[in-house]
C-alpha cells in the first residue's frame, strides 16, 4: 500500500502538501526482517498502475522477494493517508495517559482508500497458497481479512491448520476503519488468532475489540495459540508461551478447557525504551518483526521481547512507516544489557546508525540519547 503522510501539521482538510512513502502491515514486516538478514517474500495483488511499480521497487529495494506479487490491470494500488499522531483503535478520542493518545490528546486522522483495490481482489486459491506456505513462517494481519470477503476466506483457509502448512503468525491490527459497516470483526479476528501458532494483538486493541484489559485475560481468551504476545504500549510487552524454549510449531492447538496446570504457560514480561517519538506509526509492525527475527534464530523469550522493542523504537525515530533497524550486531549488543542499562536507555533519532562505542556509554550514562 502506499502511503501519504502530510508535509506539516494540521487537519488533512488544512495540509497542502504530502510526502509519499510505502506501508501496508506485512510489507512492513517483510522488510524489517529482510534488513535484519532473514530470506523474505511478499505475497500480494497491486494495480498495474505507478503507484504499484513504485510499491515493488520500493519493497525489493530493502531485499525482500516481491516475484509472488500479482499484478491487476483493472483494479487500482491501495493508498491511505494519514496526520501526525496515533492511530486510533477506538471510536472514541481518548485524552488520558495510554497508547490510544499523544501528548496534546490528538488522535490522527486515517482514510482508507482500499475497497475495490487489487489488494481487496485476493482470494483462495492454489497459486497463493503455495505462495503463502513456501517458508518457514507465514506472517499475517487482521488488516487483510476486512478488505473483502474474498480476502477473509483466504484468511480462513490460511489460518485453518492443514497437514504441511508453516508456523502461521498473525498480528491482530484491529483497525475500526476498514470494518465499518460490519458488526463482526471483533469475532472474525478472534477466531483467525485461534487458527495461529503465534499471536501478536495490542492491550489496547484488545480492550477495544473484546473488552479484554489486562494481559491475562487476553490469554484466557485465546488459549489455542502456542505463543501470544500482548503489546502493552509504554508498559512494554509481555510473551505467553508453553516452553521457555518456545519455537512456535504448526501443530494441533491446546483446547480452551485443557488442564492449565498439565500445560502451564511460561510468561516473560520486557519493559519497553524510552524514545523521543518521531511519529508514532509502524512500530507494531516493527515490534513483530524483531520478535519474529529472535524467534527464527532461537533465541530466549526475553530477548525476542527485547529486540521487538528495538526494531519498534527504530519505526518511532524515523518519520515514516519504516525506519532503518539496527544491524544484527548491533541489536544483540543492546538486547545484552543488564536490566539497570537497559532502564537507563533513550534513543532518538539517527540511534541505530551509532558506533559501537556509543553503545558501550549507553549502559553507563542515565537518559543517554543517541
């Protein structure tokens, strides 16, 4: 998808201007773990239109495989634009503390033009399917299965646990603007999380879609995932999982009435960082990557938590949808620190960039900005 995101403040009635970049939830994904050294495919529809070409050029350039893409001649590239902000999960405009605001209670404006795009054109099939299941992991997002019904049958058949399918990931992204018009999306993202093996949803979408609003109570809800990960904003993020060592595997779910002291979860809770927030958009995305990435090298849950929030603090310092991660090396320095270094942290923007010798002070120096 591509993005347009305003060239100054104001109402998007009031902004004469806007800057085009590129978004879209698993292309996003794709790309973050493409730059942190993971084999990547993107797996989609776009307009045989400019904006489609320069969405293909623009993925590929961070090194990610883009030859599952189709290309539409009679249905247009999805876009959207967007103000400075947070994006809202709630219909209502919250003030207080929390990740639904910013610091003047500004939500942002979002518009969608996606309905009738190539993207709202996928459906099942046994091209996409092979597509979708060619690696390791298949990552998606509950964005997808609100542009159309053929999109959510895709979605169910890809989320339906088949013999040969990879380990499915799956970002809930409750998005109240692309289901409006409909009475069900908080239940049809229920049931697609079920399906998963690992599951990514915010607290605060949580509480929006379900009425959930503490983190195990999110896990109560969706038992069947091997691991959930709930984003509790500032708070940081906590990771539900069944072995310490968790890999997810596509294997058969654990019953909601199953005995919880014969499969007890392991719960592994990282802060966040401290960030002098650019713009406040992608770091989900982000977020997921950085976990995928740890989770794809085996590493424990508290660092897969740690680089979520490291690739997620890049997206924050950078003025688009996707900043430049750290290099592996890099980000494994930082995941290293002892708790008190880690607490010390603020990064800014340009901090992923940083010599090796920033990182060393960083540990050292309180409220150390880089």
């Amino acid at each position: 998808m591509v993005t347009f995101r305003p060239s100054g403040p104001g109402r998007l009635a009031d902004v004469p201007s806007f800057d085009r970049g590129i978004g879209g939830a698993e292309s996003n994904v794709a790309c973050v773990l493409a730059r942190a050294g993971h084999r990547t495919r993107w797996v989609s529809r776009v307009g045989a239109d400019g904006f489609g070409d320069h969405l293909l050029a623009a993925i590929a350039a961070y090194g990610v495989d883009t030859s599952a893409v189709r290309r539409d001649p009679d249905r247009p590239t999805g876009v959207y634009f967007r103000t400075s902000g947070e994006r809202a999960v709630d219909v209502t405009p919250q003030r207080g503390p929390g990740p639904e605001s910013v610091p003047d209670g500004r939500l942002a404006e979002v518009v969608y033009y996606r309905s009738g795009s190539a993207a709202s054109a996928m459906a099942p099939g046994r091209d996409i399917r092979a597509a979708a299941w060619s690696g390791r992991f298949l990552h998606l997002t509950g964005i997808t299965a609100a542009l159309s019904a053929g999109c959510l049958a895709l979605m169910r058949e890809l989320t339906s646990r088949h013999p040969g399918r990879p380990v499915v990931s799956f970002d809930v992204n409750y998005r109240v603007g692309l289901w409006q018009g409909t009475t069900n999306g908080p239940e049809v993202l229920a049931e697609l999380a079920r399906g998963c093996d690992l599951v990514f949803v915010g607290q605060d979408e949580a509480a929006a879609a379900w009425g959930l609003r503490d983190a195990a109570a999110v896990r109560a809800a969706l038992p069947e995932p091997e691991v959930l990960v709930v984003k509790r904003g500032a708070a940081g993020a906590t990771v539900f999982a069944r072995r310490e060592d968790a890999r997810p595997r596509a294997a058969t779910p654990r019953p909601a009435d199953a005995d919880a002291d014969a499969d007890a979860d392991v719960v592994v809770s990282a802060p966040a960082l401290r960030v002098d927030v650019v713009a406040p958009v992608g770091a989900g995305d982000a977020f997921a990557a950085g976990f995928l990435s740890g989770t794809l090298r085996g590493l424990p849950l508290h660092e897969r938590l740690r680089h979520g929030h490291l690739m997620a603090a890049a997206a924050l310092t950078a003025p688009g949808d996707l900043g430049e991660p750290p290099g592996r090396a890099h980000a494994d320095r930082w995941a290293a620190l002892d708790a008190d270094g880690w607490e010390r942290l603020r990064l800014g923007p340009g901090w992923t960039g940083c010599p090796a010798e920033a990182e060393d002070r960083s540990a050292k120096v309180e409220d150390h900005t880089v």
